[in-house]
C-alpha cells in the first residue's frame, strides 16, 4: 500500500464554520495561498450552495491556487451539485465532495427514510457530480455511528457509481481509537472494490480524541486525512493538521510521510488563529505558546546538555525560532546564560553570579523574564561598551511650552553638542541625535513599557530604526523615559555603525 498520506485541509469550510470566525473573501484567499505554501493536497474551500459568500470564495480560491485539489461541499442533491461545479469553473484541479448521513440517526430521525433509499440516493449524487468532474469525495455522514456491514455496502456502491475518495466522517467525535481504526480495517476487509478508492478520515473531537482515531484510520490504510489548522471547527474542532503531520513524521516506524512543509506550520497557525480570532490555547500541542517551553530548572539544564532529553520534536521543524528555554524564578545559571548568549552578552562567571543574584530578586517579582529584562540587568552592571554614549541631556518641555532637547553625545571620547526643538520631548531628544550624528535612519518602531507597576518605575523603550534597508534594533532603560529613548536609540544606531565602520559623525 502507498505509504503517502494526502492532506485534505478543511479550515476553510469545516474550521470556518465556527461562530465569529468567519472569514472574508480576500481573507480566504490568503489562508488558501499559505495553506498552498504550507503544502496541502486538498483546499475544501467552501460549500457553495449556502450562500453566495461561499460561492464566491471557492471560485476566488479556484483562481488564486494552483497546485492543491480545490474542493466544493454539497448535500446529494442535484442543485448542490450544479452550484458547487459552476463554483469550481477555473480550479485547475476540482472535486465535489457530496455525501449523505449513513447512521440509523440520519437515516431515520434527520432524513426521515430509510437505508435502501439512502443508498440509492448517495450512488445518484455520486453520479451526477461525474457528470462534471471526474474526482469525486464521497462522504457517509456519521459513518462513526453507522452500523460497519451497511456502511460497507454504501461504500461498494459509491466506488462502484466512480467516487474516488471515500469519506468515513466521526461526525460526532463518538468513536474510540481502536473501534474506529476497526472501521476502518472492516472497509479494507469487505469492500471487494475498496483499492479503487483512497479512503479518508474526517474526525472530531468532542471526545479529545480526533487526532487518536485519524491515526488509527491512518494505520488501518486510510490515506486521506481531513484536518483543520489549530483543529478549529464544529463545536470541539476538527482534527489538527499539526498533530497528524508531527505523529507521522515523528513515528518513522509507522513509514508514512506528508507534503507538509513543516517549517511554515507555526507562522500558519499564527495567521489562522489572527484573522479568525481564535486565540491557540497555550498548551495545545505543536503550536501552543507552551508547546515547546521549559521552564523548571531541572528540565532547562537537561535540555541544554541535549535538547533531545526533553524534546521529541526540534522547534524549528515547526517554524518556531525562538528559544524554548523559559525564565523564571525556577531557572539556574545554565538557562540565563544560555539567554545571555544569544544576545551576545558573554560575562565570565563572578558576573553571571551576580547577574544570576539580580535575575532571581526580579523573577520573583516577574512572572516571566523576557530578554530586555536581562539586558537591564546587565546593563545596570556597566556591561557592554558603546562608541556612541550620551553624556548629558536637558529637556524642556511641559504644557504650551515647545519642547527643547539639548544634548551632549561622546563619540569615542570625543564630545559634541546639539539643540532642537520637537513636536514632544522625545521627538526634540532624537532630532538632536540626528544632528550630531551622519546616518541616514528612519525610526519605524517606537515602544515604552514600565517594568513594574509604580510612578517611579524604570521605562523599557525598544525602537527598530531602518537603515540602507536594514533593520537595527535598539533597547534603553531609565527610570526617565526621554532618557530611555535616547539611549535606545543609540543603542541602535551603535549598532550600525558596528556593522558597517562608517562615520559616525555628520561632515560639516
Ligand atoms: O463532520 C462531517 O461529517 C462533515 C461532512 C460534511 C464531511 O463535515
Ligand atoms: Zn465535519
């Protein structure tokens, strides 16, 4: 048997029928190119019979995709059928998902018929969307709760009628893992037609468990799974893409493997839960804010020796740069070194002791220390020489007064002065900068937070300034913030000038 696993991505129809996520159509068109980016095999793009919102989408997403299988939903019904193939027009590669509910449920309570008719209508639906295309998904509706020996016979039916892909939907998340892979395993056993058709799982995860029954319909030789990003959808979500792609790709014993691109699956995940307004909870596997942090000393010590002790999967598989050592109150000096290092701030180990004695007395008044806290901390300690330092500021400023800034900067021991006047204190502050110094910057971020809580607290400022199409950022901290966003800002531009050795100093 094959041992690729198609990826069918639901979040645009599925995942979008969440209330207060709904998506507009260029919203959709920008999930569908990252999905297309990320390296899905099918875009169930929308269901277009519902309304024309839908209709439209799924023709948009046709036009902007190119290589994923477009997909459009119906009931079997003929007037579905016709709007979902009209709406896949100029996909390069289209196909109706039609389908019908299979359990004694929708057979009887939701359909009011009973299985012969049932049957009967699923083989017509899934000739009639032959007429138009020639991939065509089959899905049985509440296949979880269908009895296995009718389901069979439907299946044979709907291969036989040309379905490509047949669908067995949890639809109501009631299945345990091993009665599901069962269903499965039973389709593979008495299907007589079943190799002429990939078998997908559509899972949901009322019980937890849509990730646990994808993979044992995976095991027992499904090969399409329908999955959502975040595992949005229906009540509790669908099954999540990253889940099922990290199993596959982390058990090599199991010999499966996915188009995914998995680097792109964290920024993925950010886009999705920002324009859909669905925070990510953050202990949710793969891409929760928590998924790869560590924060008890204990575990922080043991992943810096070998990242592997902790980890089964490297963050940067999924996309996430960022250090998964977190600190807190509960790390040793191995972590706060380890962050000191990848700010370029070596200390021997009499000031990373005295570093470490500062770290802990701020942990325990901060939840969680984030880098520009260290840079305080050391910075407080006199660590890291600038060529550019300010040496005195006086700022004039209050209410109807145009505020002035007269400052003097030292410019490797040599001292030079400026005055300017500004819309603010700190706009006077930086024009004076910029007349003493000769680069050409543009500031294009510009951020004051207070450490703690009180008046007399030190102002953080961070700035990122632009220069020659590069991008410097700066950090300054003082209990006086105009002083703060000098300093940031010649942090910065310190910065530059160790990148390119240029002049510092404007000419005349
Ligand atoms: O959950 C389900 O059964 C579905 C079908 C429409 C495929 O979403
Ligand atoms: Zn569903």
């Amino acid at each position: 048997m094959d041992n690729r696993v198609y990826i069918f991505d639901t979040t645009l129809r599925d995942g979008e029928q969440v209330p207060g996520c709904q998506l507009n159509t260029i919203e959709k068109i920008e999930v569908a190119k990252v999905l297309e980016q990320l390296g899905v095999d099918v875009i169930e793009a929308g269901f277009p019979i519902s309304s024309p919102g839908d209709f439209k989408s799924v023709v948009e997403i046709s036009k902007a995709v190119t290589w994923p299988t477009i997909c459009a939903l119906t009931r079997a019904v003929e007037k579905d059928i016709d709007v979902a193939a009209e709406s896949l027009k100029y996909a390069k590669r289209g196909r109706i998902h039609t389908g019908i509910g299979t359990s004694p449920y929708h057979i009887i309570s939701k359909l009011n018929s009973n299985p012969e008719e049932i049957l009967e209508r699923a083989v017509a639906a899934v000739k009639y969307a032959k007429r138009y295309v020639e991939d065509v998904e089959f899905y049985a509706e509440d296949a979880g709760r269908s009895d296995n020996v009718y389901l069979a016979r439907v299946v044979e039916a709907v291969i036989k009628a040309g379905a490509t892909v047949v669908n067995i939907p949890d639809t109501t998340g009631y299945c345990l893992p091993s009665e599901f892979g069962e269903k499965i395993k039973f389709l593979f056993e008495n299907v007589p037609n079943i190799h002429k058709a990939i078998v997908s799982t559509h899972c949901h995860n009322d019980l937890g468990m849509a990730t646990a029954n994808t993979i044992a319909g995976v095991m027992n030789g499904a090969r399409q799974v329908e999955v959502t990003i975040n595992g949005i959808g229906e009540r509790a979500g669908n099954t999540s893409l990253e889940e099922v792609v990290m199993i596959l790709r982390s058990h090599k014993e199991l010999d499966l493997h996915t188009n995914i691109n998995t680097k792109n699956i964290y920024k993925t995940s950010k886009l999705i839960s920002s324009l859909m307004n669905m925070p990510v909870q953050p202990n949710k596997a793969i891409v929760g804010r928590n998924a790869f942090a560590h924060s008890s000393g204990i575990h922080q010590d043991g992943v810096l020796k070998n990242r592997e002790n902790y980890e089964i999967i490297d963050p940067v598989e999924v996309g996430i740069n960022e250090s998964s050592i977190v600190l807190t109150a509960r790390s040793g000096r191995a972590a706060l070194n380890h962050h000191l290092d990848m700010l370029g701030v070596k200390l021997d180990k009499e000031k990373l002791d005295d570093v470490y004695q500062d770290f802990l007395l701020l942990a325990d008044k901060k939840k969680d220390i984030k880098e520009d806290d260290l840079l305080v901390l050391v910075g407080e300690r006199g660590i890291g020489e600038r060529r550019i330092k300010l040496d005195f500021l006086q700022v004039v400023t209050g209410k109807n007064l145009i505020p002035m800034a007269t400052l003097r900067l030292d410019i490797a021991g040599e001292k030079f002065t400026a005055t300017e006047s500004g819309n603010g204190p700190v706009d006077a502050a930086i024009k004076a900068v910029k007349a003493i110094i000769h680069r050409k910057v543009t500031l294009q971020e510009f951020l004051i937070q207070a450490i703690n809580k009180g008046s007399d607290d030190i102002g953080k400022v961070h700035m990122q300034v632009e220069h020659e199409n590069n991008i410097f950022n700066g950090f300054g901290a003082n209990t006086d913030i105009i002083t703060a966003s000098v300093e940031a800002f010649l942090d910065a531009i310190n910065k530059i000038g160790n990148s390119e050795h240029a002049t510092d100093v404007k000419s005349n």
